[in-house]
C-alpha cells in the first residue's frame, strides 16, 4: 500500500485509537487468565468498530504479528496463516 490518506484514512476511524495500547498488545510475562481477559477486553473493543474489516484484512495482508488487529488476536492470526481450522473457542 502507498502511504497515503487513502490507502490508510481507515485507521482514524479505528475504535482503537480511543483505547489504552497496553489493551490492545501484551507484556512479554502476561500468561494465562490475565492475558485472556485482556484479549476479551481488546476483543470487546473491535466488535464496536466501524472498519473492523479493514483492520483485519491489513493485518493479514502485512503479517501483524503482535497484538488484537481487525478482531483477532496473535494466536487467531496464526492458526489462519497455517490454514489452521479455529475452534469455536478461538473465534
């Protein structure tokens, strides 16, 4: 993509922009409980957003490997990159 307004005005209308970052992207000692509830709260974030799709498809399309991007988190991102099916838990 160019780096212009609009291949990338999309990310001003990202519901995200409002949210705290440390929401959106893990500590490298996050594990267990903590890190899913926080995954559910980033998650809670992009169900409300308008170019969600978007968001998805960029982060698939440029390998965004860290962090919630376009409703799915790092490990949703990698199942779909192996072509992995994803469990009803996962999605």
């Amino acid at each position: 993509m160019s780096p212009t307004f609009a291949a990338w005005g999309w990310q001003l209308q990202g519901a995200c922009r409002e949210a705290d970052p440390e929401l959106l992207f893990h500590h490298d000692t996050e594990r267990g409980t903590g890190r899913r509830h926080r995954e559910a709260a980033a998650l809670g974030v992009c169900a409300e957003c308008q170019v969600l799709r978007r968001c998805r498809q960029y982060a698939l399309a440029q390998g965004e490997s860290n962090g919630v991007w376009g409703g799915l988190t790092e490990e949703q991102r990698r199942h779909l990159w192996a072509g992995e099916p994803q469990s009803a838990s996962s999605t």
